[in-house]
C-alpha cells in the first residue's frame, strides 16, 4: 500500500533549477531520508 506519492516534483530558488521532475512511492512502513 503506497503511503506518499510524489510525482513530478520540481524546486527552484530563483532562476535557478534546484531539481526536476523528481519522482518516487513511499510505502506504509519503510522508513525514508532525503540528503541534500
């Protein structure tokens, strides 16, 4: 069972592309950590 969905996500400061067209699921029990 998908708990979060992300589609086409995309972030800039400015004028300036941060990312793009970031897609991803996340499902009921995993455990998940972004990284910048």
């Amino acid at each position: 069972m998908t708990y979060l969905e992300v589609d086409n996500l995309s972030k800039r400061f400015g004028k300036t592309p941060v990312f793009q067209d970031i897609h991803f699921q996340i499902a009921e029990g995993e455990l998940v950590t972004l990284l910048g």
